[in-house]
C-alpha cells in the first residue's frame, strides 16, 4: 500500500513537471486561443463558435420577446461567386472587430464591412473547373483565422492562409492531389498555433487522414491516417495480408473540436470505400465511421469509438463533434456527441470515448456475401429519422437501418444521405439540448463489383431515391442528458445535408430552410417565432455577432446542390434595426424523387450538365418512337452516365467530357434512367 501511494504521488509530481515543461512559452495568437477557449460573445471567430463546436452564442440582445421584429439589416451579393446548380453554400461566416469572411462553394472567399455589408477584399480561388474528384456538390464548410490570417481548405486539396487585411495568398500548402481522388470541403480548426485539417475522397479510394500545418509557414507538421498501416493500430479489423485499408476511404469532412485542459482534438471519420461493397473488406474497419481523439500537439493515438462496424451503407460520420459538459447521477461530465447518418446522436465521454449514456451491440441480420459486422452499436434513445423504409411498387425488399443487400435492389431508411449527414448539430447549456437536421430518404441500395484505380470513382454499389419516393426532414431537439426527443417538427425538404442552426442565450434556435425561409424557433419549446423570406435557398448555418453595441445574425444564402434549393451568392443579416424586407421566393426544391417537368416530344438528343446545371439530364423526360437511337452527350464537367435503373439492363458507360454515347431502344416501355455516380440525376425515356 505504502509503495502504490507512493508511486501515485511521484507520478502525480512528474505529470505536473511535464505539463509545465510542455506548456508553450507564449501563445502564438493569444487572442484567438482565449476568445476560442471561451463562450461565443461579439464575434464568431471559427466555424463552429469556438473549440467546442456548440454553436452557442451568449449574446441576447435578440430574444425570444423581440425576435419578431427582426429584420434585414444588409444583403450583399458576392459578385456571382459559387452561383450555379453544382454549387452549396455551406459556410458559417467569421467576424471579428466588425469585419466578416466568408467563404463561396467555389473556394472564393470575401471580407465584408459586418455592419454594413460593403465588400472590403476578394480573393478568387481560380480553381480548376475540371476537377473531376467532387463528391457531393461544389462546397467549403468555411473559414478558420489567427496570427492575423484567414485559413481556408479547397477542392483542389491545397490548404491555404490569406492575410486578414488584404485578402493576399500568405502560403499554400497541397496536402494531396485532386487527380488522386483528394479533396477538401471542411472548414479547417485553428488553434495554438496549429492549422487542423480534414480531407474528402471517401468516394475515391484514399487514404484519409487529418493533417496538422504550423499555422504561420504552412508546413506539414504531423499527419494521422484514419487507415491503419500495416502493423498499426486497427490493422487487425482489414483482412490480413491485403492492402484494402489503403483505398479505404474514411474522409474527414467537418471541422475538428478541441479540448485545451485534456490537450485533445476530436473529429468525426466518414464511410469506407468502397462504399457499398464489403465483400473484399472483412473486419470492422477501423478507423471508418468514427469519432477519434488525438493528442492535439503530437497527434498520437488517444481513443475511438467507431459508430458502424464495417459499413456498408455510406452511413457517414460527417456532421461535426460537438464537446459539452453536463451533469449525469450528480456528477459532472465531460461529454461529446456526434449526429450520424444513421439518424441517432451518438453522446460519449470525451475522456476516454465510453458511452456517456449507453450504447449497446447488438445483433443485425447477417448476408456473408458482404462479410456484415454480427452486431452494431445501438444508442439509447430516440431516432430523429425514420429507419425503415415503406415498400415501393417495383422493389421486392424493404428493410430496416442495417439491413444487408447484396445485387439486387433494397430499400433502406435512412439512406446514406439521409439522417444528419454535413450538417452542424448546435448544443445549449440553457436548455441541454442538440438541435438535429435530418433527411428523410428512402434509397435502394445494390452492391456491383468494381476495380480500383487511381483517383477513380471507388464505390461498388449505389444508392438511389427511388423515382416518385417522398423526400422530406425533420428538425429534432435532443435531450443531451437522455437522448430523448424533447420536441420535433417534421419540415418539407431535406435538411440533413449541409444545412444547419445556432442556439442562442436570448433563447432562440436560428436556422434556413432550403425554399429560402430564415427561421427564429423557441430553443425551448420550438415555437416558431420569426420567418423571413430571402429569396435564395437559405441552407447554410447562421452565425450571430456584435457590432458598435448592436447584435446581428447572418446567414450566406446560396443554396444547396444536395438539397436541391435555389442558388444563389448573397449573405443576408438581420438586426433589430434592420430595414430591409423579404424578397420573392425562389422555386421550392423538390419534395418527390424522380425527374419532373415537361415531356419533350421526340427529343432523341439528350444533354447531361447543360444549362450550368451539373447534375442533370436536359431534357430530363422525352417521348420517342420505338427503334429511336438516342444520343447522351456530356457537356458538364464531371464524367457521367445514363444507366438504366433496373438492373443488367442498359448503360452508356462513363462519359468524359464532351463525349456523346447512344442507345437504342426498340421495345414500347417507360424507362428511368439515372447517372451512377450521381443518382439524384434522373431521366425518362417514353418509348411508343
Ligand atoms: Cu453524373
């Protein structure tokens, strides 16, 4: 007894030596850290509010007793920046001393007068249009700052820092190539001198990791894989002897969280590729659809926790982490969660990555073609999304979450763009609840075998709304302390994917709807209390801020190629002393799958990407004569197909651009098409 206590306390002493001895001399931009340390106030100086992601801001100028009389303050257009149906506008905007950045889907960023929304800089990204290795829409999740710069990852895969008063390039660092499938959407984390960042690819057989850059020169410093070398930690989960784990996805698409005092940083690891083929990878395959925590200086290994075992359903972790602290049994906690695609919060203890709550395995039907995982982690609690999808005339099979499928189509709810997919899961301390985006979507999942290759599209199998199926969303509160719904409104369009909210101390939830309504809730009860019409689709997450005394929140309204809203370039705000009215409404996005509008009579010549619209058969329906050869010709700037929806039946195969392929069709019948890499793109041919 006396040597154990004696161990203890020489331990405790070097842990106290070590922690001085590792502590930095001097901040690199002790501002920054402390304002990232602290509860949201003024200004909203990266992406998720501050290191904890919570999105809560303290200022209550704005509540629940004047929300009512908000209204615009400025709307400024960003000179058509990321304006076109390819495009999102996900990014919160930052401000700091009256001075707001914002951040385009085409990687543009602009520096704006926060009280008057006059544009003060303007950096134009000038990537190339031809990057072939976009997943999921043209998007950057937004900014980080400090020492002065403004830090932004592209699509291009280069990580870069602009100088906050001029908007001029300061450094540049690739940290892959876009030709090897690599990208970057999410908006990079700042902090103590060191520029976090995750990387896309999940759809392109990488390697995902999360990359470390001294914030001031833009050197790599560390780097850690979400796929186990050979050896390493986890390697145990991937079928020995292969070299699987090396294309097997595991993107990073959102912005890390960090803890100072436990010195961690935490971030949510999406899908493995390919995504819907799990015959070849047998194993769990960590690190794939989990949350991680690092060492935040050395990126050593701390602990996981990974949401799907061996995933087959591109059931992304790609909302971002949120830390919280909360009382469980009369104890204080450190907590974090994470809102999955599975459509459940996924609420653990940041110290150790244990279920805060509870989360049990348990048992899920089994299809050995795919090697399923024999259990998978259930959350105590509520789903915010349904998770089994109604029967569809036409489809043999409908099953629950976790139902397997192998060549033959399933329907499954959630799809894997359903439940909380890119969009921020906000947290209040006032209320003790998340806010949750969900997409309700049913998808009918096959598996098809597929060869790797570089930088190539990597997904054996896809997943397509089926034509005419219901799209809609809903906008959950959870209690943190539960994992209960406290309440819930079912909305009309999907929100789950890319859109968002921010909670306030004035009592209010703030959020967009895709038909360009912007929304003030009671955090409490979710009472609606305010809407506004802003003409553009209104996806992205508002942010709240001060200036000269006076509360603002701003929301860049631009769309959401996910979501189907209207595009557009504008960032509105609105204040008590605002002035400025609704505008028209934009077209509402759709609420059925399926290609919609005007039949064209005798269209025999099909365009895919015309119009500026990427995802896109133009016409998307025609009626032809039986034994009418029709051409595909591919003038967007993506690779696509026209593939008949049922299965072994016709394809064009890949286009590239420019290139035209035919298919006759010489039997009466309604065929749906759809693009494989992109199947929310629909066509019908109407053959007589
Ligand atoms: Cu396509």
């Amino acid at each position: 007894m006396l040597r154990l206590a004696r161990w203890t306390i020489s331990t405790l002493i070097v842990i106290g030596l070590s922690n001085i001895a590792c502590a930095p001399a001097r901040a690199a931009d002790p501002e920054i850290d402390n304002l990232l340390r602290s509860p949201v106030g003024k200004d909203w100086v990266t992406n998720g509010g501050n290191l904890t992601n919570n999105r809560y801001s303290t200022l209550k100028q704005i509540d629940t007793t004047n929300v009512g009389k908000l209204k615009g303050a400025w709307m400024t257009r960003l000179k058509g920046s990321g304006v076109g149906g390819k495009y999102s506008f996900e990014a919160s905007p930052l401000v700091k001393d009256g001075t707001m950045y914002v951040v385009t889907g085409n990687d543009d960023v602009f520096a704006l007068n926060a009280k008057t929304g006059e544009i003060i800089w303007e950096y134009w990204s000038g990537i190339d249009q031809t990057i072939s290795t976009v997943c999921c829409g043209w998007a950057n999740r937004g900014l980080a700052m400090g020492e002065g710069q403004i830090y932004l990852g592209q699509l291009d895969a280069n990580v870069v820092a602009l100088n906050m008063k001029t908007g001029k390039v300061v450094w540049k660092t690739p940290i892959e190539k876009w030709q090897n499938g690599y990208g970057i959407t999410s908006a990079p984390l700042y902090y103590d001198g060191v520029i976090y960042s995750g990387i896309t690819g999940g759809e392109f057989g990488v390697r995902g990791r999360l990359t470390a850059l001294n914030a001031k020169t833009g050197e790599i410093m560390w780097r850690w894989f979400t796929l186990p070398g050979p050896g390493e930690k986890g390697s145990e989960t991937w079928p020995p002897g292969t070299d699987h784990s090396m294309r097997g996805g595991a993107a990073i698409w959102n912005t890390p969280a960090v803890d100072p005092e436990l010195g961690l940083v935490y971030f949510a690891v999406g899908n493995c590729g390919p995504d819907y083929d799990g015959s070849m990878r047998e194993g769990d395959n960590l690190f794939c659809t989990s949350i991680v925590a690092l060492k935040a200086k050395t990126g050593e290994y701390a602990w996981h926790f990974q949401q799907v075992h061996h995933d087959l359903w591109d059931y992304d972790a790609a909302s971002p982490v949120v830390l919280f602290d909360t009382m469980i049994n009369g104890e204080p906690r450190k907590g974090i969660a994470e809102a999955g695609r599975t459509g459940w919060v996924y609420i653990l203890d940041r110290t150790n990555g244990k279920p805060l709550i509870g989360i049990e395995e348990k048992p899920v039907p089994q299809e050995p073609r795919q090697k399923t995982a024999a259990t998978q982690p259930i959350p105590v609690g509520d789903a915010i999304v349904p998770q089994c999808a109604e029967k569809i005339p036409g489809y043999d099979e409908a099953g629950c979450i976790y139902t397997p499928f192998w060549e033959s189509p399933v329907l499954i709810q959630p799809s894997g763009i359903g439940g909380t997919n890119w969009s921020p899961m906000p947290y209040s301390p006032d209320t003790g609840y998340f806010y949750v985006p969900g997409t309700v979507r049913t998808s009918a999942f096959t598996r098809f075998s597929t060869q790797y290759s570089n930088g190539v599209r990597y997904t054996g199998g896809g997943q397509s709304a089926p034509i005419g199926s219901t799209m809609s969303g809903t906008f959950t509160a959870i209690d943190a302390k539960t994992n209960k719904i406290a309440w819930q409104h079912k909305t009309p369009y999907r929100v789950g994917g890319g859109g968002g909210s921010t909670v306030t101390a004035g009592g209010l939830v703030l959020r967009g709807e895709p038909d360009g309504n912007f929304l003030a809730l009671d955090a409490k009860t979710g009472q609606e209390l305010f809407r506004f019409q802003t003409g553009f689709g209104a996806d992205a997450p508002p942010v709240v801020y001060e200036v000269d005394g006076e509360e603002f929140i701003a929301i860049a309204t631009g769309g959401n190629q996910m979501q189907g809203s209207a595009y557009g370039d504008a960032v509105w705000t609105f204040s008590l002393k605002g002035q400025l009215g609704p505008l028209w409404a934009p077209p509402a996005p759709q609420t059925v799958a399926g290609p919609t509008g005007p039949i064209a009579a005798g269209a025999n010549a099909i365009k895919i990407g015309a119009n500026n619209t990427e995802y896109s058969f133009s016409p998307a329906r025609t009626r032809i004569k039986s034994g009418t050869t029709v051409s595909f010709t591919n003038v967007g700037d993506l690779p696509h197909d026209a593939s008949a929806l049922q299965q072994n039946s016709w394809s064009t195969g890949a286009m590239a651009k420019g290139e035209t392929k035919t298919v006759k069709f010489d039997k009466p019948g309604i065929y749906y098409y759809i693009c494989t890499p992109h199947p929310w793109m629909y066509g019908q041919v109407i053959v007589e």
